[in-house]
C-alpha cells in the first residue's frame, strides 16, 4: 500500500487522429479513437474505423488504451500506461503504413516525485513514402535518466538535455544527410526550429524525437526525423514534447502545404501525473 498520507492523481491521453484542413476543402478533423484516463486511474479502451476525411486522409483502425494503477510489485509506484495505434495509414498517397504506434508507460515513486518514463512498444510497420519503403531507427532511451527514480525531472537533467542537443546538431547538418541528397543546403525554418538555444532548463518544455534517423530513398529530403517531400510539406516522426512534469509522443505530425492544405497528429499519447502533498 501507498503511504497513508499521499495520493496520486493520474493522468493520460491518447488521440489516433486530429487535426484541420484548409484545401482541398475547409473542415476541422474532429479527435478519432481519442481516450482519457481519469484522476483516479483504472483503465479504458476504444476503437474506431474504417475512417477518412475528404479522400485526402484515410485509416483501417484505430485504437486507444490508457490504464493507472498502483504497482503490484512490493515497494514500487503509481504506474500509467497509455497506448495508440493507427491501422492502414494512408495521407494523399504519400505517406502510407501498415500501422503506427505510440505508447509511453510512467512510473512514480510513493516516496518522491519525478518518474521514470519508458516507450517501449513504439513503433512504424511498413512505413512508405510516395510508395517507397523506409527504415525507422529509433533511440527509446532519449529520456533515460540511469537506475531507479530520477533525483531531477527530466528537463533538468544534463544528459538529456546534451542528447537532445546533439539530436538538433545532427538535423542540422549537411554532413548527416544521405549520399543521394543533392542539394545539401539547410532550409532556414529548420535551423530557426533546432537551435541550440532551444534546449535549455530555463524554457517551460523542450521539443525533441524518438526517431533518430530515417534510411532509404525517397523524393524528398531526410533531416533527422525530419522529412520535407516536395508537393506535399513537412513531416515529423516520432516528436516528442518534454515538459518539467508530462510527456507528449506525436508519431506523425504532417504540415501539408500542396496538394492539401492543413495539419495533422496522428498516434499521440501524453502522461504524467501529481502526488499529494510533495
């Protein structure tokens, strides 16, 4: 049992679909498979699907699963487990994949504050672009803050703020692109996006990927986990937004700007969580 004294309220979100558009037609793409947990904890799941948005978005599925709970292991704390997954993605033909899934598990500990975080699950099966395959390499432990409970939140650990440094450094620089990468200079948006001057514990959160790298060629460019495809927009895998006490996984956020027009989240989950008293 929890000491006496303390209670924790839990928190959890995930949404398999959001977003807008702005052409081909106006419409705001209300949440899909979207679920919250309660303060209290417990569990609860959702499903929908076949899903699409005036032809130019499209899934097979979705689900969400968020869940909080008091350990059963002796000695060990709160945890909360969230989960989203998109089945059959299709976005204009562009950006296709068998399935997508974002999840994060939290742990707090009965005595203390700050969590520990895990992301294991989190995945792209068959991920295409403009039909050709590419390969997803992911750091998972972008966040791992050693053995036990974390003496420091997250956004005030050195070392993750140096590997999410050194995560802007690689987006930025013409040497990390592929060989088959032409043109090799740096869009000044990107650079205005990671500059170093963005990471930095005096900031309310710090932007930062999963994904580390994307292989395999494609029309378009790779920063990172950055991809700009020509006569569609941006896409960002796996971004993940870090804040002093939550965390926020958005696998696909697409900023279509040509044959379409609009934004969108695909496969977000967010937890974290507060006890009481400190």
């Amino acid at each position: 049992m929890p000491p006496s004294n303390r209670i924790h309220y839990f928190h959890g979100d995930a949404c398999a679909l959001s977003g807008y558009l702005e052409s081909p037609v106006v419409t705001n793409i209300a949440p899909q498979a979207s679920l919250s947990l309660a303060p209290s904890g417990g569990y609860g799941s959702t499903d929908v699907g076949p899903f699409q948005v005036e032809g130019a978005i499209s899934f097979e599925s979705a689900s969400a699963q968020v869940s909080g709970s008091l350990s059963p292991n002796k000695g060990q704390g709160w945890v909360t487990l969230v989960t989203s997954v998109v089945e059959g993605l299709n976005i204009l033909g562009v950006v296709t994949a068998d399935s997508v899934t974002a999840q994060i598990s939290t742990e707090h500990p009965l005595v203390g504050d700050n969590p520990t975080v895990t992301f294991l699950g989190t995945q792209f099966v068959n991920l295409r672009i403009a039909g050709n395959p590419v390969d997803v390499n992911f750091n998972l432990d972008i966040c791992n803050q050693g053995a036990g409970y974390p003496a420091v939140p997250c956004m005030q650990d050195n070392n993750f703020l140096a590997r999410v440094s050194q995560q802007y450094a690689g987006i930025v620089n013409p040497n990390d692109l592929p060989n088959w990468v032409v043109n090799k200079t740096i869009p000044a948006w990107l650079k205005q996006r990671y500059q170093s001057t963005n990471v930095s514990k005096n900031r309310n959160s710090v932007l930062c990927s999963l994904v580390s790298q994307v292989t395999g060629e494609f029309p378009g460019i790779p920063y990172g986990n950055v991809l700009e495809i020509p006569n569609f927009g941006i896409v960002s895998l796996g971004q993940l937004i870090v804040d002093h006490n939550s965390y926020r996984l958005i696998m696909v956020n697409a900023e279509m700007d040509s044959i379409s027009t609009g934004s969108i989240s695909l496969a977000t989950c967010t937890a974290n969580g507060t006890t009481e008293p400190p």
